[in-house]
C-alpha cells in the first residue's frame, strides 16, 4: 500500500486502530471530553478536545454506524486481549481461600469463554485475509515510517518483519503453539496439542511491542486503556475475601506492567527503548 505522505499514512491507521463505540459509550465519552475541555490549561488543549467531541457526534450521526457497516478497531483487539489475559493470570497467581473455577460450573465456564477469547482475538490480530482489519496488515502498510521514527531498537525491525513474514514467519502451526492451539482447538476440532501459558504471553509480547509501535508513531496514544480492577472484580464479594480481592487487583496491575514494558522494550535484548508509553493517564491540574 501507498501513502501520499507520512501524514496520510497516521490518518488511515488512525482510522484501522480505532474502535467504533456504542451510543452509550459514545455519549459517556463526550461527557468525559467536555469535562477535560472545561478544566483545560492551555487553548490548545481546548481545542484539542473540541475536535474529539465533533468527531464523536459526526460518527453517531453517519449512515455507517447506523449500520453497522464497520470492523472492530484493533486498538479494541489487542485491549481485550490484554485485558482477559490480565484477569486469567491474576486467578493463576494469587492464593485465594477458595477455588470457585474448581466447585462451581459458572466460574469454570466462565474461564472456558476467556480462554477461548483470547485464542480468537490472536487469530484475528495476526489475519493474512485481506477482508480483515487486523494488526499483521496494518504493520505492512506502515511498518516503512516506524522503521525510519527512530522508535525501534537497534535490528529490532528486521527481526519483527522475520516473525510477520506470511508464509514462513512466526504466527503459524510451525512456529506457535498459540496459533497451533487455536487453529487445531478453536477454530476446528481437529487434536488437542498441548500449549503453556509461557508461550502464549511470548505471542502476546510480540503483539504488544508491533501495536505500541505503531501506536507511538501514529498518535499521543490511548487514554485511560484499561478497566479499573475495582469494575474487572467487581460482584465477587460473596466468593473472594476482601484479602483475596486486593491480592487479586494486585496481580492483574502486575500483568498491566508487563505489558507497558513489552509495549517499550526491544524485542531483541529487552532493553528499554522509549521514555514514551502507547498508554496515556490523563491527571487534571488545578488552573491556579
């Protein structure tokens, strides 16, 4: 694909990164971006948020969205992911004083669907079809401008465009017990081979370092990406002790770091490579 400049190239991944919200989300976002507006520092600011809320209302408004005739954004993709691998692992790595996934079927199925989640949502990420917004896809579009933005490590490219090569790279039956796992388990009934969580938190890195990438060169970032683990536990009361709870959110804020770091660090030799973030935490100071 070709781009008539750099510009136009952050424009149209803007445009395949970011998700299409429901009118409920839609609306709390414009209550969110009057309130930043109102509490500003500078006009530029001011400004920044009045085209978001313009945007947000030209959206709702359009025949497409009405319609539904739209993919799901990959920024969406790749949260999800993050946020169900996230939950799972903190259920993996906190001693709790009981074991609802082992004594009651909702829990255990509840496990079951986000384990399915997340094998599906790396299929979609890492799509060859050219009917698909994935992430693979976009990274051949763009990965040209990233390589020449001075945010990736010393051979780090080279080695990224080795694992996203279509037919001999990373994401395959060969190469990944994820995508061998989900394409022999999930999406067919075919065998069941035996895959470690190790090995698909080392696909999830990958995933994580090409989309921070691409999200660092294309845009400020993401705000505010993640639920607050006081909503991702929440209604748990009657199974977990508060003790549990907190250990809980402690876990999954663990996992979160680990992927910051992923989204940051070098592919090659883990190195940090930026001081920036593809996550953005917005603070609000007082004008006086």
């Amino acid at each position: 694909m070709e781009f008539i400049s750099e510009e136009d190239a952050k424009n149209y991944c803007m445009g395949i990164t970011t998700g299409h919200l429901s009118h409920e989300e839609i609306k709390n976002k414009i209550d969110s971006y009057n309130f930043y507006k109102e509490n500003a520092c500078s006009e530029e600011d001011k400004n920044h948020w009045e085209d978001e809320i313009n945007k947000l209302k030209s959206w709702s408004n359009s025949n497409e969205f009405k319609n539904g005739d739209y993919p799901q954004g990959i920024d969406e993709l790749i949260l999800e992911l993050i946020e169900w691998r996230a939950s799972i692992y903190s259920f993996q790595n906190t001693d709790t004083e009981r074991n609802p996934f082992k004594k009651y079927v909702f829990h255990a199925q509840w496990l079951t669907g986000g384990i399915y989640a997340i094998f599906c949502l790396i299929g979609k990420l890492v799509s060859k079809d050219p009917r698909d917004n994935s992430l693979r896809r976009l990274w051949n579009a763009v990965s040209g401008y990233i390589d020449s933005s001075g945010l990736c490590g010393e051979g780090e490219l080279e080695q990224i465009e080795i694992k996203m090569h279509y037919s001999e790279g990373h994401f395959s039956n060969l190469n990944s017990k994820a995508m061998l796992y989900r394409n022999k388990v999930i999406a067919h009934n075919e065998s069941s081979p035996r895959v470690e969580w190790y090995d698909v938190d080392k696909d999830i890195e990958l995933l994580c370092r090409i989309w921070g990438l691409i999200t660092m060169w294309s845009s400020l970032g993401v705000v505010e990406p993640f639920r607050k683990g006081e909503m991702v536990f929440s209604a748990l009361d009657n199974v977990f002790t508060p003790r549990d709870i907190m250990a809980l959110k402690n876990k999954r804020e663990e996992y979160l770091d680990k992927v910051n770091k992923w989204c940051i660090s070098s592919l090659i030799d883990g190195s940090t490579v930026s001081d920036r973030s593809p996550f953005v935490i917005l603070s609000i100071s007082s004008k006086n």
